[in-house]
C-alpha cells in the first residue's frame, strides 16, 4: 500500500514507475513436434527512475508457452510470463510502503529462426 501526498482538494496522487528491464532467460522445447510446450525460468534485471534501495533490481520469472514450428528454419512462440521483484523501494519523507509486492504478468512472444 502506498500512502502519498494529497492534493488540493483530498484526492491521491498518481504513482508511476519509469524504468528499463533487461531479461535473462533460460528456455526449453518439450519436444521436436510442429506444436510442443515451452518452458523459461530466469531473471529480470530492472532500473527504476523512481525510488528504490537497489541500483539495479532482480526479479525471478516463470513462463509457460506454445512453440509452433512454421517449417524447418521459422517458428513462433507464444508465452505467458509472470515475475516477481526481490527489492523493496526505499521509504522516504514522502511515501511509505508497508506489505509491499511487486509481481506482473506478461505475454512474451519470439518469432524463432533457426539456421
């Protein structure tokens, strides 16, 4: 939960997050058929602009997905991911976090060349 400053007239202040994340992911097809599960684990290297304790945050992923192999050298994937953030963001002056989580959910998709 996020307490913030009020505005004029009671109402909170919006909160949004700016940043970049960097995937690192190891995946695997179950099989060498034309449709097959697909399966990452990995990490999310993420830098927020706004305030945090660490530089640079770690968050674990998981997916589970669909791989569809077009021909022999194209296929394309399709992955349902979800994460969570191991950094808590810093308290200040401003805001406080009490029973702070982080997670999200995603689709990933690859479109997959082999040569």
């Amino acid at each position: 939960m996020i307490k913030s400053p009020q505005g004029p007239y009671g109402e909170y202040t919006p909160f949004i997050s700016k940043g970049w994340q960097f995937p690192i992911l190891l995946s695997h097809r179950l099989t060498d058929s034309r449709l097959s599960p697909y399966f990452s684990v990995g990490a999310i290297l993420a830098k927020s602009k706004t305030f945090t304790e660490c530089p640079i945050t770690t968050e674990g992923v998981v997916g589970i997905g669909l791989n569809y192999r077009i021909n022999s050298g194209l296929a394309i994937l399709v992955e349902p991911t979800a994460s969570y953030s191991f950094c808590r963001p810093a308290n200040d002056s401003f805001y406080t976090y009490s029973q702070y989580r982080s997670y999200s959910f995603g689709i990933q998709t690859q479109l997959i060349w082999y040569f």
